[in-house]
C-alpha cells in the first residue's frame, strides 16, 4: 500500500496498491476505521490475486478532503517551506541531483 507511486514502483515491488492520498495516509483518513479495513481488504486480496510481478492495482476511493491536498504537493515551489529550512532544501536537492548525476545515488 503507498501514496508515491511512481516511486513504489520505480523500486520494482512485487504487488502494489496505489491508494491516492497525501502522503502518509495510504490507509486512508485518520479515524475512519471503515475506509482503512476496506483498503486493507484491497491489499489482501491483491496479495492473493495479482497474475504477475509488479502488479499495481489503484484503489478507487477518493480523499475525504477532496483534491485539494494536491495543490501544495505539486508544484515547482514548495510552500511549505521559508527562509532557512527552504534553503537547506534547495541545496541538499542540488547534492542529490549531482551525486545521481555521478551514478552515486
């Protein structure tokens, strides 16, 4: 079960249930006990049911908040992040792309 998935299935998993949600809830909402059985099933039966590896079946459910999560994830700015703590941001992302750049990552 993730939220990220073009990063859970770039790491090549087995099976895979694709629920999404911000990240972190790939359970569902906190305190709704009922949505996290039903995805919990979802991944259970997909255990039992995928035909091949690296199987990704999405879950159809929909976010209780709506979409609107989605705006302050995807995008080139990250809003949550001021000052200092965006800077850091900004420079670890800059390492990462050359030590990828090197084949170190």
């Amino acid at each position: 079960m993730g939220t990220a998935r073009d990063i859970v299935e770039h790491c090549g998993v087995a099976r895979f249930l694709f629920v999404d949600f911000p990240l972190g809830s790939p359970c569902g909402a906190p305190g709704d006990g009922d949505m996290q059985r039903r995805i919990l099933a979802m991944a259970l039966d997909l255990l039992e049911s995928a035909e091949a590896p690296r199987s990704t079946v999405r879950a159809d459910l929909q976010w209780p908040g709506g979409e609107a999560w989605k705006e302050t994830v995807f995008t080139e700015a990250q809003p949550f992040l001021e000052g200092e703590v965006e800077s850091e941001w900004l420079k670890q992302k800059a390492l990462y792309r050359e030590l990828r750049a090197e084949g170190k990552v």
